[in-house]
C-alpha cells in the first residue's frame, strides 16, 4: 500500500495567489526525500514565485533549495491517447531554486516537485522544508498542494511530520 511506504501530508488547500502563501513546514530529520503535488486552478493575471525552501524552525524561510520540476502536459482533465499532451503525462525535468508560474500558460495544470533531503542545509539545523508562493505584482489564482515524503523507516500509521 502507498500510505504504508510513504507519509502524504496536505501542505495547504485553496491558496490564494494574490497574497504570499507559506506552506506548513514539514521536519524532514525522519525522510530521504519530498515530492510536492501542486495543482493550479485558472490564473487571471500576472505570475506567482515558487520556492522550496529549509530552515531551522517550522515556516523559517532561510534558505531557498534548489529542486526538480516538471509540469503536466495539458490542463487537468485533458487527456490524449498515446500522447505526451495529457495531463498525466510529465514535461521533461527542469532544475530550479525559484519558478515563475506564468498565468496563462498553466492554468488549471499540475506540477510535480521534487527533492532529496541531502540539498538543504543540515550543517546548520535547517531541517524543516517550507514551499512559498510569492506575488511580486498582481497575480491571481488559486492552487492545491499535498507532499509525499520517503520515510527512512517504513511503519503501518507514520507519525506527524508537521511541526
């Protein structure tokens, strides 16, 4: 079963783009590696700024981590037979610290983000993972996030990883 060999942990529902959006910080002391599962509603206006980023205390935003990412090959619910234009189907991987989430162009798409563990900055107690959504303008819209994390060790009920 996934929930028995991963921990899926809602991170935020219906954000608001036109304001800054800190996710709930989750401490990754106890996991090798997070996946973010954003989805995006329709977005009027402007872009969003994504960062993934760890810190030392739960929503610290100390330092913003490079991670992977790819988006869905259409808008959700779109789907072609055989076709890399579906929405199931991911882009090719892209590495970033920060993703303008152009309105427009990703309406109504998924985004999957990923990092290990291994690229925050452990040497200095930064062990919680915060996503952040900035406006630098005008942006709208709306988006959805859950997290599945690899647990270092498997258990049937994983315990809280949110602080």
């Amino acid at each position: 079963m996934l929930a028995e060999n991963y921990k899926i942990v809602p991170i935020f529902q219906d954000g608001n783009l036109t304001t800054t959006i800190t996710g709930d910080s989750i401490d990754m002391r106890e996991y090798h590696s997070a996946t973010y599962i954003f989805t995006f509603g329709t977005l009027t206006t402007a872009a969003s700024v994504l960062t993934i980023n760890s810190g030392a205390t739960n929503a610290a935003i100390s330092s913003p981590l490079y991670f992977n990412y790819a988006f869905g090959g259409a808008a959700i619910g779109t789907a072609t037979a055989g076709s890399a234009t579906s929405c199931d189907v991911l882009a090719a991987w892209t590495n970033a610290n920060t993703l303008s989430i152009t309105n427009g162009t990703y309406d109504n798409f998924m985004l999957v983000v990923e990092l290990e563990a291994t690229v925050m900055d452990i040497a200095n107690g930064e062990y919680f993972l915060t996503p952040r959504f900035t406006d630098p303008g005008t942006a709208e819209g709306t988006v959805d996030c859950i997290a599945i994390l690899q647990p270092r060790y498997k258990e049937n009920r994983i315990a809280t990883c949110l602080a």
